[in-house]
C-alpha cells in the first residue's frame, strides 16, 4: 500500500520528472544501437558525457576495460560512498533483449536528479558503467581491480515482467571442450582415424547421466559448436560449449570436476585427446537485505507493488553476485511489461511505453535509496553491520 513521500523525496522525483524527456531519448538511442559485450562504445560515451555534461567527474576505461567508466559526484565531505551501477551491452540477434538501455540510463537518471534535487548532500556518488555482463563478465574484472573496494553500498535495477528485490542468482561458469582425434577418409580407411565428434558426444551423453545425481539447484546446458568439416571425414577437431551453475561458489567447483571427469574418460574410451578452456567463474547472489527493505519502503512509498521472489528455481546468473562478495549490494527488478527477458518481445519492451515508466520508477528507487543512506546512519550501520556479519560467515 502506498504511503506519503517525505517532502525530501519528493524534490528527488521532482527533478527526476523534469529530466524524463531527455532520458527517455537516451534510452531509446541506446536501444536503437545495440552493442555487444565489450563493444558498447557508443552507449559507454553516450551516459558518461551525460555525466560530464552534469558536472560529474569522469574517468573513462576503469579497470583498463575500454567500455567502463567511473563517473563521480561528492557533495559535501564526510558521508558514505554509494555505487549505481550501469549495465549498456545487449544480445547476440535480439538487441536489447535483457533491457540494458533502460538500466544504463536509470542510474545516468537516479543520480543526476539526486544532484540537482540536494547538490550539498554529503555523501559521494559513483556512477559505475559495467560493461559485458552478458557472458564477458565485466564487474568480476572491475572487482578484481578493485573498482568496488571503497563503495559503502551498489545498487542497480534490472526491467523485468515482475517486480521485486530480493531474488537470488546463481554461481556460473562458462568451459569450452575441445576434442582431438585423427582425420582420416570415412568410408575407404575408417580404421586409420580417431572420432572427436564421438568423444565429444559421449562426453555430451555422460554429461547427462550425471544429473540425477546432482541436486535441485544445479543447472548443466551446452551446444555443439563445432561437430566436423565433412561427413565423408572422421572428424578430427570438435568443439562444445557448456554453461555450469549451482547454489555457491564452492558447490559450482564440485559439480565441475565431476563434468570434466566424464569428459577425461570419455575422450579417452575413443583414443582421442582434449582440451578444456575455463570461463570466469560468476559468484552467487549475495543479497543485503537491509538495503533490500529500504529500497522496498521507497518503491512501496509510490505506490509500486513489490511481489515475493520464487521460493524455488527461477534465476539465472549475473556477475552482479561477484560485486555481492565485495560490499552490500542489492539487484532489485522492475516490472516493464509481459514479456520474459531474452525474446524479441521483450526487445520490444524495453524501448515501449512500459519500458520508459519502468525505467523513472527504477530511477526513482535508486536516487531515494541512495539519499536515505547518506542522511540516515543508523540505515547505512544497518546495512553496514549486516555485511560484516555475512563476510565472518566466509571466514573473511
């Protein structure tokens, strides 16, 4: 049920309001020039010399990723440092399917109303520009790098067809199988060859068999990207692409021994060889649900309905949960139409009516969230203390 914004808050949607044309054309520019994984050139400058523009001051290649960029706002001395972090890359054939135009320009949006509503709030904002988190795994280099180290909270919104805070994600990682084996002509001299296309399908069917044995949260899917050159040739290079996935980091590490086993010896019952390439390696969700329950007050507060996540399955993986490892973090979503994310329905979405709504309302929680824990410390020591309590729990 909605409650009455505070007066504070309401200059924060004020100038968000006034800002909204302008977004909105900057969002749909970034819909219209969809760009891939570590190529997201134009959207990287079109929000960071926004920023600029805004007086933030802006450092473009962050963590020597040519796409990232850090742009910064400090009011007056002595207050928190909050990140809002902004995806801007998009999918392979469907563009802005995941809705990263809308999420780029909500936290351009958030903290620029939040600058023109209180230029004299103390605290420091960092705009955080993410690039690739669909497969290149941006944030796990900038958190790597230490991009996050200093932040005392990071925020971001996703567009959805739901709207919630709190919803979970799991460990990923992505391995390349490569087989090798011995090229020969398929029907005069069968003798002379090695199969890799069969190491890689028994590799493919062991993979399968393992998985009445794993539990609910494991998740193993691949495709063949390379099967042969010819049907007339024992094939002697092959190549399968697999995503593996499970509740934490460490039981993500069990499962895949276990997968590169049935590859080890199924590539060995054909004679043939391999090679196994590891991808980054996504961090489980890690939730701060202090922060969670303010961002909620302010969503509630104008009027947006906040729904339950699914209590089980229903996520996917972000390297969201590897900035979760650094500092509090959250990665609310926000219901923009119907449609699942990764459909060209979608792509549709996030350039509609609903899409531009869902992106002020992403906007909005964002700047209200952000203001709150640089005016109010016993929220900030709430948050703070519940993630200090979580990094004892790993042993850190």
């Amino acid at each position: 049920m909605a409650t009455t914004i505070l007066a504070e808050k309401q200059e924060i949607l004020t100038a968000l309001d006034q800002r909204d044309e302008e977004l909105r054309e900057l969002a749909l520019m970034i819909h219209a020039n969809p760009e891939l994984s570590f190529k997201e050139y134009k959207a990287a400058e079109w929000l960071s010399a926004y920023l600029e523009k805004e007086g933030f001051q802006v450092e473009r290649g962050t963590a020597g990723l040519e796409t990232a960029f850090t742009a910064i706002w400090e009011g007056n001395p002595g207050g928190p440092v909050i990140g809002i972090l902004a995806e801007y890359d998009a999918l392979p054939n469907l563009g802005h399917a995941c809705g990263h135009n809308l999420i780029g320009t909500a936290a351009v949006g958030a903290a620029v109303a939040l600058k023109d509503a209180y230029p004299e709030l103390q605290g420091t904002i960092k705009v955080i520009g993410t690039p690739a988190e669909e497969g290149g795994g941006g944030k796990i280099y900038m958190c790597d790098h230490g991009t996050f180290n200093d932040l005392d909270a990071a925020m971001m919104v996703h567009p959805k067809n739901k709207t919630m805070v709190l919803r979970g994600g799991l460990a990923c990682m992505t391995a390349t199988f490569s087989f090798y084996g011995k090229e020969s002509h398929a029907a005069s001299a069968p003798e002379k060859g090695i199969s890799a296309l069969d190491a890689l399908i028994q590799s493919y069917n062991a993979i399968n068999s393992l998985r009445q044995f794993f539990t609910d949260d494991v998740r193993i899917h691949g495709i063949i990207t390379k099967g042969g050159d010819a049907a007339n040739i024992v094939p002697g290079h092959c190549e399968a692409q697999f995503i593996i996935r499970a509740a934490t980091t460490n039981r993500l590490h069990e499962i895949k021994e276990k997968v590169y086993e049935a590859v080890r010896h199924s590539s060995q019952s054909v004679g043939a060889k391999y090679k196994i390439e590891e991808g980054l390696i996504y961090a489980e969700r890690n939730n701060n649900h202090a922060l969670a329950e303010l961002f909620k007050q302010n969503w509630e507060a104008m009027g947006i309905e906040v729904e339950d996540p699914p209590k089980q399955g229903g996520i996917g993986s972000s390297d969201i949960g590897n900035v979760g490892q650094v500092t509090a973090t959250i990665h609310p979503y926000i219901k923009i139409g119907e449609n699942t994310n990764h459909t060209f329905e979608f792509t549709e979405d996030t350039k509609s009516e609903g899409g531009m709504k869902g992106m002020n309302q992403a906007a909005a929680g964002l700047a209200m969230t952000a203001y709150d824990l640089c005016t109010n410390p016993d929220a900030l020591k709430a948050i703070r203390d519940e993630f200090e309590a979580w990094k004892k729990t790993q042993g850190r």
